[in-house]
C-alpha cells in the first residue's frame, strides 16, 4: 500500500507558546477530520505550515520537530513577511475575492505572486525531500496551486492529485487574473485534479482550453504529453460523530435552553467573510419581519460571526456593516421583552454549534459563492430527530447535492424572506420528508468517503512520462515477434493518421495501392482478422475498402460489417440536438475559409485541416466553448480530434467494437491496435490484458509502445505481414 503525502498550508494542529516550550493540539474542521483517516492508516506524512512560532526559543523549535515527527508531520516554516505577502497578500486579496466572484475587492495592483510562487517552491522542496517511490502525493487548496507543476519538474513520475475546496470560477472572470496561465499550469502539473462539482470542473477545463489552448474532454485534458484527470469529489462532514454529538445529555440540554415557548428560531453560522452573504441574510429577515408583522415576538435569529482576518481593512469595514444593520433591526423591532436577533461574534466550540442545530426550526446557509459549505451539511448531520429545515443559496456548492433544501437566490431579497416565511410554515410531514433525504445523502457520503474516493482515484492512475518518446526498435521487434507466433491474431486499425497521413480535405485521403496490398496481405495470413476502426462514414469506407476481406466500422463504431456482410447500425436515442449543432457548424464553416461540415449518420463534424492553422486552431476553441455550453445537458460527446472537432451520441466510441471483433477471431486470440489520436484511446482501453496497443504519434496516449509517423506504422505491419 503506497504512503500518502498531505500538502496544505497549515498543519492539522495549534502550537502555542507556553513559556518558551511548545504546546502542540490537534485541530477541528472539515480537513483535518476528513484527512485524519487515510493519515494514519497510509502512514505517510502530513506537510505544511505549523503557524507563528515568534514565542518558541530555539530549544522549544528542537522540541517541535521532535513532537511534530511523533504525529507524522513537517513543518515548513514561513517568515512574518512570507505570510504578510503569500497567505494574506496573493493568496488572500487576489485569489480568494476573485474565485468567489468579487473582483471588484481586488486591489489596484496584483503584487507578491513572486513570494507567491518563491513559497509554493519551499512546500514542492519539503516534498520532494521526504518522497519516496510510489508515494501518493495529495495538494490541498488554492494557497498551494503551483506545487503540482512544481513537484513534477523535481519528480515526474510522481502520482500528484491537487483539490481545490473553493470554487473555481467561470473563465471570463478567471482571466482577469493576471498570472492565469502561470496558475493553469501550476494546477495541470497534477494527475488528478479535484473540484466539489461538475461546474468547477466545467469552469477549469473552459480556462485551460481558453487560455492555453489544450483540448479537454469531460473529465480529462490531454496536457504536455501527459492526461490529466478531472474529478467531481463533494467534500462531506463526518456526520457519524455529528450525529453522536447532537444526542449526549450536554447538547441536548443546551438545545432545550435555546428554545423558548411559542418562539420559533432561525439560525446563521457563518465565518465573518464577504462570501458569506450576512448582511443580505439580515436584509431578508428585515423584509420577513416588515411583511409578516405576525411573526414579531414570535421568531427569532441567532446569527454566529466567526471572526475573520481582522487586521484587514475591508473585513473590519465589513463587519462594521454587519453591525449597523443588527443595530438597525433591533432599532426598528425590538421591544423591552423580546430581541429579534441574536448576535455573536465569536467562535463558539463545536457542542454549542451543534445545540444550535438541534434547537433550530431552520438554518439559513446563503452565501453569495462558496465552494461547497459544510454548515449545510453540518446542520444535517445534527438532526438525528429528523426534523427541521435548511435554506440554502443556489450559489453554494452544497446545492448541488441537496435538492431537498429550500434554494435562494441570496440577492433577491424578497423571495428570500418568502422563503423564511414557507420554512417557519411548513407542515411537519413535508419538513420530515425532506430531512429524511438530506440525511440519506449526508450520511452516506461524509467526509470519509470524499477522501477514500480521491485517493482510490489516484491510486488508479499509472505514472505517466513527462515527455514519452518512439519505443526502442528491440521493444518494437519483440512486440512483432509475438504478433508472428500468436495462434490467432486481431489487428484492429484506426484509419487517418495510421495507415494513410492527413490530407488537406477529408476526401484526399483515400487508400494507395500499396495500402491496399498490405491489407490484402495481412488479412491472408492463417488465423488473422483484420479489422480497420474509422471516423470515417460507412459509405466512404465502403468505397474505399469495402471489396478487401476485412472487417469495417464506421462513425467510431456506430456501423460495423464483418469481412463480405451488411453494416449493422448501433441504437441511439432520438438525435434531437442534431440540428441545432449542424446549424452552429455551418455558421462555423462559414466564417472559417477553408473548413468543411462532415454529415454522419450518427454524429457531425467540423473539419479545419485546410483553414489558417492559428484562425482556425481559435474558431475550434471558441466552437468546442459554445458546444459545451448549448449540449451541457445532452447525452453526447464533443470530441476534439487531429484538426477536426466532433459531436456523437454519449457512448458511441471505438472501444465499443473490441468485443464483438474479438469474439469472431475466437479464442486465445492476440489483440493489436495501433491509433494515432484520442479516439482512439477508448480502443485501447478496452483491450484486454495482455494485447499490444502502439500510439503513433508523439502525443500523449495510455498504450505502452509508441511510433512516430504512418510510414513507421506501415512499416510494423509489413513485418507482421511478411511471416507467414
């Protein structure tokens, strides 16, 4: 079982200075719980910065490491000034108002991404210093996000997974960033690159093809020779010990204290931080009050401020906001018995939050962006009596997984405060209903199994060459040999760019005589099966090859004709997209001199081999861009290609034909496909152990042997051809 590396800016405990000797104590919060597990039983090390050690002598330093060792962690200690610049310089006023929306909190001039990238070296160092062969190394959160690439040049063939617990944004808003590609890049130095939803994802792979240019596919991006995997992992809380918690004596009885007769209670739990929406929060319970004078005296808001970086202007400025308008509600409503809110700014400990949970007919999660929000789940997880209600903002990760919420558009202010008002309302059986679904779900996936499901993913994951190169020609001749001495053998040929080169129109690069012959070769050997797997349309594989004695398929599969039989169609759905993409090609084609719609039966195709290579290797960006967008929600696939983008039925691939074609060879046959592009990576995948899969090309692909060009190509299978 390999050993796990956990990188994050801060170490999992507090060191405090106790008269010049260190006191070391495990943290709380949703990291370090989630990571505690996978910690202990990998055994590897946990790496980040202890905090401030202004008031640790030299002695208690010694001391430290020494403490820090027994629980597996290294530290990587930073200086007032690398804080001041890193944490809350870049880290803090740059990247954090911009990922969550508020670029108008960015400062005049984005500085210290120079101690921003100097500090992300210092953690890729202390990394690669205590890694050892077939480590797994797991980055957390965007105060690291250059440490991938980073830890890649100093050790390539290390297995890196990086997730980022805040929301990555959408790409007209990430490229304000003025150091974006540097970021990009930083983050595609990983295999796995994690987010809590599948708009995250959507947001970076939209980034990565905008700004530097790289194809992307649903949940990979093809990146210097290298597939970098993307993941939707939707971090949990451990609701187990949640749960255990809201039940003990204590927090029951403080729950019963926080309740008062005929008085109903909402509750907020929020870090003091713009991203958390308070103040529209106490506007919304302004406008309940307004509008429901009813319910005066007769509900009331605990609201909990966690203080937040409060030696910064905008957040002292922020909470004076917050201030003004608690000030502002009991002004206007307050009577000498009853307060219609409760404020507190401080942090409470983790049993008074949940007795508030407990105690509350409905908890108020509305942030104007976050990446996920755990108070939501949180709040879930401490109702083992399965009742109350959450209202949640439709801008929170969160949302994403719990339907059963009540979801706000936190700035719409009126509907939030109708909202209020339905969640204080609302009959029993419907508020049950719902919590019994929540609770399903935050149940069954906490915060354990967030961390198990990353590090299964990235355990998965083979190491990938940074920079793979044509195999030795003794590899290659031994993978001939095999082919020679194999009982029964099946090629399985993908057509442009293997066996004949690109041409300028797709209708250019019909078979050459020579080509023909080879085929014509191969497939007279005894107990050989021929198989060639195109993009290609069935009447034009038809016309090309259809009088040799060798099996076709077309359109990636969908077709398929056994040597001398009739083509068999796969069945899809209703194509109702067709025509609204076939139109946006067109347009396309259109304002793109030199490229060409291909019509298929089951997919289209935009061409641009023959157009300006930079005009065109843009408009593809920008197509691929609006395709996402209008086909988000459609089963199909949008499929980059060499110069060639297009769109097929959801399941419609090459790997589909390895079975069938397989099956006819007989048994104990010996697979080998060769492939030049990324369709032809579902071909590979789905050969079975022990069958040779050789890329042609120099980009990257998941089989082993690797040839530079067509004629290589052609020059493996004449050997293959010449044994008899």
């Amino acid at each position: 079982m390999p050993r796990l590396l956990i990188v994050s800016n801060r170490l999992p405990v507090t060191v405090k200075a106790e008269g010049g000797a260190p006191s070391v104590t495990p943290s709380t919060g949703g990291l370090a719980t989630g990571m505690s597990g996978p910690h202990e039983r990998l055994g590897g090390l946990w790496i980040g910065w202890p905090g401030e050690l202004g008031g640790v002598s030299g002695v208690g330093r010694a001391e430290l490491e020494r403490r820090l060792a027994e629980l597996r962690l290294a530290a990587v200690p930073l200086s007032a000034e690398e804080i001041a610049r890193y944490y809350e310089g870049y880290s803090n006023a740059v990247l954090w108002p911009l990922f969550h929306y508020s670029a108008a909190r960015l400062p005049q001039e984005v500085r210290d991404f120079d101690v921003y990238e100097a500090v992300n070296a210092r953690f890729a160092d202390a990394v690669a210093e205590r890694y050892e062969p077939g480590d797994l190394v797991w980055v957390h959160d965007y105060q690291l996000m250059l440490v991938p690439e980073l830890l890649r040049e100093r050790i390539p063939d290390a297995r890196i997974g990086f997730f980022l617990h805040i929301p990555f944004p959408s790409s007209e808003i990430f490229r304000i960033l003025p150091q974006r590609e540097r970021i990009l890049e930083g983050l595609l130095g990983a295999d796995l690159v994690g987010f809590h939803t599948a708009t995250y994802v959507r947001h970076f792979a939209s980034s990565v093809l905008r700004l530097l240019g790289a194809w992307t596919e649903v949940d990979r991006i093809a990146w210097r020779h290298r597939e970098v995997r993307l993941g939707v992992f939707p971090m949990g809380v451990d609701a187990a010990q949640l749960g255990k918690l809201a039940e003990t004596p204590e927090v029951r009885a403080v729950a019963h204290a926080h309740r008062v007769p005929g008085e109903q209670l909402l509750v907020g739990v929020d870090r003091l931080d713009y991203s958390k929406g308070i103040p529209r929060r106490l506007l919304a319970f302004e406008a309940l009050l307004r509008t429901h004078p009813e319910l005066r005296e007769r509900v009331r808001l605990v609201q909990v401020a966690v203080p937040s970086r409060e030696n910064v202007e905008a957040y002292r400025e922020y909470r004076d906001e917050v201030d003004a308008l608690v000030g502002r509600l009991h002004g206007e409503f307050a009577t000498p018995a009853w307060s219609p809110i409760h404020y507190l700014y401080r942090g409470l400990s983790q049993a008074e939050i949940v007795a508030l949970y407990r105690a509350a007919d409905a908890v108020l999660v509305t942030p104007l962006r976050d990446g996920m929000n755990l108070v939501a789940k949180e709040f879930v997880a401490s109702r083992p009596d399965g009742d109350g209600v959450l209202v949640l903002s439709e801008f929170a990760g969160a949302a994403a997984e719990l339907a059963e919420a009540l979801v706000v558009n936190p700035y719409d202010v009126q509907r939030t405060a109708a909202t209020l008002h339905r969640a204080l309302t609302m009959a029993e059986e419907e508020r049950r209903t719902r919590m019994s679904i929540l609770r399903g779900r935050v149940l069954g996936y906490d915060v354990h199994g967030w961390a198990r499901a990353f590090i299964g993913r990235l355990e998965q994951i083979r190491r990938q060459p940074e920079e793979p190169g044509p195999t030795p020609p003794q590899t290659l001749r031994a993978a001939v040999e095999r082919a020679r001495a194999a009982q029964r053998l099946a090629l399985l040929l993908d057509y442009d760019g293997t066996l004949v080169p690109f041409a300028p129109t797709p209708e250019l690069a019909g078979p050459d005589p020579r080509l023909l012959d080879l085929l014509r070769r191969l497939a007279a050997r005894p107990r050989t099966q021929v198989d060639v797997v195109s993009g290609r349309s069935r009447g034009t594989l038809e016309r090309w090859l259809g009088a040799l004695p060798i099996g076709l398929h077309a359109e990636h599969g969908f077709w398929s004709r056994a040597p001398g039989g009739l083509w068999v169609g796969a069945e899809v759905p209703v194509a109702g997209w067709r025509e609204p993409v076939l139109a946006i090609l067109r347009e396309f084609a259109e304002r793109t001199p030199g490229s060409v719609v291909e019509e298929k039966t089951a997919g289209v195709a935009w061409h641009y081999r023959s157009a300006d290579p930079e005009y065109g290797a843009a408009q593809a960006k920008e197509l691929t861009l609006h395709l996402q967008t209008l086909l988000s929600n459609v089963p199909v696939e949008i499929l980059p290609g060499a110069m060639v983008i297009e769109v097929r039925p959801h399941g419609i691939h090459k790997g589909r034909v390895v079975a069938t074609a397989l099956a006819r060879a007989g048994e104990g046959v010996l697979a080998v496909a060769l492939g030049d592009d990324r369709t032809d990576e579902d071909l590979f995948a789905a050969l079975p152990t022990g069958s040779i899969a050789v890329h042609v090309g120099s980009a990257w692909s998941r089989a082993p042997l690797r040839i530079p060009d067509v004629r290589a190509a052609r020059a493996f299978l004449e050997e293959i051809a010449d044994a008899r």
